[in-house]
C-alpha cells in the first residue's frame, strides 16, 4: 500500500516540476520576443519566427537560444 501511495505522490512531483518548467520556458521565449518586437520593429509571430531560425540553425532548444537573448541582451544570426 505504501508503495502505492509513494509512486503516486512522485508521479505528481515530477508533473508539477515539468509544469513549473514549462512556464518558465514561456516566460523566457515571451521576454525574448519582447526585445526583438521592441528593437527590430516586428510582430509577435515574426519575432517567434526569428527565434526558431536561429534555433534550428544552430541545432538548440529554442528556450536555450532566448534565455541568451534574455542574459546577454543579442544573438549572433538576429
């Protein structure tokens, strides 16, 4: 019974972290479109797309590519 209960219980903590993450992720990837709709003059999607090229180019996750956006202030490739 225990048992039971415990893989439960790490069941639910494991989906609140990955919860937790993806929000951040979000965050990350929305501050970054932020600054470049704000320095390049673009719309939300076109900043997104900006994002993903730079990504795939450079074979990254996305969110790694717009937390340096978001650390370091510019990217090579934008």
């Amino acid at each position: 019974m225990f048992a039971a209960h415990a893989a439960v219980a790490y069941a639910a903590a494991r989906k609140q972290a990955s919860l937790s993450r993806s929000v951040e992720t979000r965050q990350v990837i929305g501050q970054a479109q932020g600054i470049l709709i704000e320095r390049h003059r673009v719309t939300p999607e076109h900043a997104f797309a900006m994002l993903i090229r730079v990504s795939q180019h450079r074979n990254e996750k996305l969110r790694d590519v717009a937390q340096r956006l978001v650390d370091y202030g510019q990217i090579e490739g934008i």
